[in-house]
C-alpha cells in the first residue's frame, strides 16, 4: 500500500487530482476565451487541500486564486505558489504591508480601510486592490456611488495604490428564480458605470453565475465548488451546461470484525440491538474527523454493499454493521466509488440536512490527504506528521 509508512490510522481522504483539472478545462470551455478563470481555493479549498488544488486549477488554466484571509493566501505563499492571489475577505488595513511585500491583492469593502491603510503603509510599497461592492449580498462591501467614488479617489491619488479589479457577490445564482439576482446585476454595472476608469479585472460570477449567466461573466469568474466537481444547488443540478466530476472521497479500514447475538448492544447508551445475529464491522473514524453523529444510520460501501453505521458515532470509531463476514483491513468507502456503487458528497449533504459545500470543509484536517493523478498517488498531506 502506497499509504503505509504517511499516516498510522487507516482512514484517509483523497482527492483525484484528474477531476479537479477536467472541472476547470470543462468551465473554460464554456467560457469565452478572453473571460479569466479565478480558482477559489479558500478554506484549504473547500477541505481539498490548498496548494495542490492551486497547483492543478493554474496547470489547467487558471490566472489568479481567491482565497478568504490573508492568512490563506500566506500559506499559499509559505508553499511556493507564486500566482496572484486575491483576497476576498476582510483583511486588518495593519497588514497591508505584508501583504503588498507578499504581492497579495486586497479587498476594499469601505472608505475608511482605505483611509487608514493609506496612514500605514509604507512609502515605496504597491499594494494591488480589488474593490468590492455589495449589490444585495449584505456581507461586505461599498453600498453607494459616493463611497465608490470616494474610494476610486482615495486609491488613484497614491502612487502605492493600484486599482487592479472590481467585483460583486450574488446571493442567488444558484437558484433558478433569477429575480434578485438581475437586480444585482443591473446595480453592479450601474455601479461600476460611475467609475472614471473600469480596472482590469472585473468580476462578479461565482460557479452557478459562470455557468449559468453569461450576461454577468465581464473579464472574469471566481469559481469555487464546481472546480471541485460539485453542483452550486440541487435545484440548478440538471440544467449545468458542463459535466463534473467529484474530486473528493473518503475512505477508512476496517479495524475489528466480529459477530453479535441478538440482543447485544453496540456504542454509548447502547442504543442498538441487534436485532438478530449479526456481523458487525468498526471503522476508525468518527465525529472528530468530521464524520458527525447526525450521520448515525448512513451507509458506507464494503465490498461494493451499502452497510449502515449502527449505534451512536464515537470521536474517533464508529460501527456498521456488515452484509456478511469479512477480513479486517476490508476498505469501506464512506464518500466515493466502489464496485459499481456510489456514495455522493450530495448524498451526505442530504443525511445532514446541509449544502454540497460543507461536507468536505468538515473532514477534519486530522483526515489525511492523498492525491492521485492517473490512478498513482502524487501527493500526501497529513497535518499530524
Ligand atoms: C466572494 C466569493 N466569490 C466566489 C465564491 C465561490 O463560490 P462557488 O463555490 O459557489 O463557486 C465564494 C464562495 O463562497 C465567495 O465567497
């Protein structure tokens, strides 16, 4: 096994590093050429790992990575990415000065950052801005014409500042009532209508915007989940213009195989009996890494048959119970393919009641990393080791 020897607990995660650059060459294709491919690899991307993530969205055609903090985008840095990379959160103005050091772009969601950023950075510094504008997203954001204005000023009158990009959030792409999501258009263009001199760099689309609004795509998208092979919504699922692939999976061992009688119980508040002879398998996996006690009753594939997670969900193991005897050391797949038989991210999101987007955040980081590329492992990643 290529993982013996990278991690000592046999649960692991991996990312197909194929899909993640088949994702980005397929949302390319359907783009015009000239619009620019912003990788959103925030959240150490979307729990896929950062760098390597970063790595194959630029070999696949990618310019330029988002990321939320400051904090990312130095680690990005800290393993070598050298591609520009833009910060879409808040940032302290205190640190635009490691920021301009770390050709790291910066967000101005306010006519007061600018100001006292401007007091603090350094007199030889260049420091590259994209300004943000909240056209009905609430988050973060320049709310007015006067305040765009303003902060257009403040920037093209200090030479360390230049105004690489603008850019907006919608807060209902993903739906298919585009409603709301006109009026932000019509605001953003209005908005940016009443600058001087458009930037460079303007964007506005996320991943169901991308693909699904050609009228709001300008010089570039910032595209996050469908990178990662996911679908922005259930309800836009059918309509995607491109197919994708899911790069993520999720696998474990398992550790101990034995048989119960009816009657005998399994986990805390042995809340399950079985209800008749049983086999019953335990994986080392359980709600520290993510894997969280809402799932207690979802399956897992052995042997290529969905086997339920029987009894309550441990930190660190929990038990399912198998569709007959098998070795321990037997693979179950948790999130991913085996024989012929799936288990989706989306069908996870669905037992806990939640979007695509947050299952793979929540494996924890305690879950190891593996990256294979044409079926062979190219990369680890255990943050313990
Ligand atoms: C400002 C901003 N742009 C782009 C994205 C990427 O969105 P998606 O993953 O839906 O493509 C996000 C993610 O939430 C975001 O916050």
């Amino acid at each position: 096994m290529e993982e013996q020897g990278f991690f000592y607990r046999d649960t692991w995660a991996e990312v197909d590093m194929d899909h993640i650059g088949a994702n980005v060459e397929a949302i390319r294709c359907h783009l015009p050429e000239d619009v620019e491919f912003i990788a959103v690899v925030k959240a150490n991307a979307y729990g896929h790992g950062d760098s390597q993530v970063a790595e194959a969205a630029l070999k696949a055609g990618a310019s330029m990575l988002a990321v939320a903090f400051m904090d990312e985008a130095l680690a990005l840095r800290k393993k070598g990415i050298t591609a520009s990379v833009l910060v879409l959160g808040a940032s302290r103005p205190e640190d635009v000065n490691i920021a301009a050091e770390e050709g790291i772009i910066l967000t101005v969601f306010q006519e007061d950052w600018l100001v006292k950023a401007r007091e603090v950075l350094k007199a030889d510094a260049l420091l590259l801005l994209h300004i943000k504008i909240d056209t009905g997203m609430g988050r973060i954001g320049i709310r007015t014409v006067r305040e765009l204005k303003a902060a257009e000023q403040l920037i093209n009158e200090d030479e360390r500042l230049q105004l690489h990009g603008i850019y907006t959030h919608y807060a209902t792409a993903d739906e298919r009532d585009d409603t709301y999501f006109t009026k932000q258009l019509a605001l953003f263009k209005e908005m940016i209508g009443a600058l001087d001199k458009l930037p460079p760099v303007v964007h506005s689309s996320n991943s169901a915007a991308a693909l699904m609004h050609a009228d709001a795509r300008f010089n570039a998208v910032r595209v996050g989940i469908a990178m990662y092979g996911l679908a922005p919504s259930m309800e836009i699922a059918p309509e995607l213009p491109v197919e994708l692939k899911e790069a993520f999976s999720l696998h474990s061992r398992l550790v101990h195989v034995k048989k119960l009688e009816k009657g005998e119980k399994v986990s805390y508040g042995a809340t399950y009996e079985a209800p008749e002879e049983i086999w019953v398998g335990t994986l080392p996996i359980g709600y520290a890494d993510g894997w969280i006690r809402k799932l207690q009753g979802q399956e897992v594939l052995v042997d290529g048959k969905r086997s339920p997670i029987i009894g309550r969900i441990c930190m660190d193991q929990c038990m399912i119970r198998l569709p007959q005897e098998v070795p321990v050391g037997t693979i179950a797949t948790l999130i991913g393919h085996q024989d012929g038989e799936t288990i989706s991210i989306n069908e996870i999101a669905k037992k806990l009641e939640t979007i695509n987007y947050e299952v793979p955040c929540i494996i924890s980081s305690r879950v190891p990393r593996l990256y294979r590329q044409d079926g062979e492992v190219v990369g680890l990643n255990n943050s313990l080791l």
